[in-house]
C-alpha cells in the first residue's frame, strides 16, 4: 500500500511539473514556438514544413533546411565577392564586405561539406547596381543578412538536436553580420528584444529579385 501511495506522489509530481501555472508543458512550447514563428520550411522552391509540438526532425528534413541556409550563404558570399571586385566600396562599407565575405564563404563549405553529394547546385545570382553603388549595397547587405537570420531562427524547430547545434554556430554570426550591416546604415543594430523569424515563402520573396 505505502509503494502504491509512492508510486500516485510520483505521478502526482510529474503532472504538476507537466502543468506549471494551469498550462500544461506541451502548452508552454506550443506558445514558445509560436513566439519565435516557427513556421518551418524544405529546399528553395519545395513545400514549406509546418513545426508543431509534436513534429518530428529527420535526416531528410535536415537536407532541406540546409540546401536552404546553402542557398542563402552562397548568395551572400557572391554578393560580397562582386562588390569587393567593383572597388566602390570605402572605409567601413569595405572592411564590412572584406570580412563578411570571408565568413560567408566559410560558411558555404560547411554547409556543403554537410550535405556532401546531396548538396543542391548552385543557381546564378543577378544583384544589378547593389554591389556597385555603396548607398544600395549596404541596403541590401541589411536586407540579405537579415533574411538570413530570419530564415535560420524559423528552421530551428524543424532540425534534429545535432544539426540544430551545428547551425547555432552559424545563426549567432550571422545576428552580428545584421547587426553590423545596421550599424553602418545607420540604423539600431538590435531594434527588438525577440528576432522574428520567417516562413520558406517569405524567404523566398526576399531572395528571388537576386536569381537570375
């Protein structure tokens, strides 16, 4: 009777650790995700991935998200790379471009290196006069870095834990980058307490003016 009596505190304990303050923990990351827009999403081009509590990672939805952060670091590192060739950029614009550019491309080999034979092409890029003139470039260096973070933090839910710990790695650069590319143009590099991430359409809005 007394290992009965134990065994009902057990569970009686467990199911005030499930419901803290009448919401129940399924509740709690059900609204944490919805916080974070966690709107989850596959490959460029392919069908977004919804999160939900009780989505489940796998080595197949890793892929897509990470031919999409691919997509997005091979952008950026290109858009980098033209506009140090154009020799327009000057003073921090420049040194912005220079060391950005670098990371980028650190980051395109482990992305790559990642998905091995199962990494996507890459497409071509078209940024027209953004890369040469400096007002429009650090416009759209805002713009590209931004979108990149965005696009991570809205993938996070989707990955499992050691990817999710891999690309971690990567999310907190590129919030510098952002904020760095804030900075420059003159704006708050962190103007909110919560980064608002983003769904694979939204994404794909952002970065199609740039594919040819």
């Amino acid at each position: 009777m007394r290992m009965r009596m134990k065994s009902s505190d057990a569970s009686s304990d467990e199911r005030r650790d499930e419901h803290v303050g009448g919401l129940s923990r399924a509740g709690l990351f059900s609204r944490s995700l919805a916080l974070v827009g966690a709107l989850g999403g596959a490959a460029f081009g392919a069908a977004e991935l919804a999160a939900a509590p009780r989505s489940r990672a796998s080595a197949a939805r890793d892929r897509d998200i990470l031919n999409l952060a691919l997509l997005v670091a091979r952008m950026q590192a290109a858009f980098y790379a033209e506009a140090l060739h154009g020799g327009k950029l000057k003073g921090e614009a420049h040194q912005f471009a220079a060391v950005v550019s670098g990371q980028e491309r650190e980051h395109v080999k482990f992305l790559a290196g990642a998905l091995g034979s199962q990494a996507a092409k890459s497409p071509a890029f078209s940024f027209g006069d953004a890369t040469s003139d400096p007002d429009k470039f650090i416009s759209t260096a805002v713009k590209l870095e931004s979108t990149s973070l965005a696009t991570y933090n809205g993938q996070g839910v989707n990955l499992t834990p050691a990817t999710l710990s891999a690309a971690a790695k990567i999310v907190s650069v590129e919030a510098r980058h952002a904020a760095w590319a804030r900075a420059i143009a003159g704006q708050l590099p962190a103007p909110d307490a919560v980064d608002a991430p983003i769904t694979v359409s939204q994404a794909k809005k952002a970065l199609a003016p740039f594919l040819s």
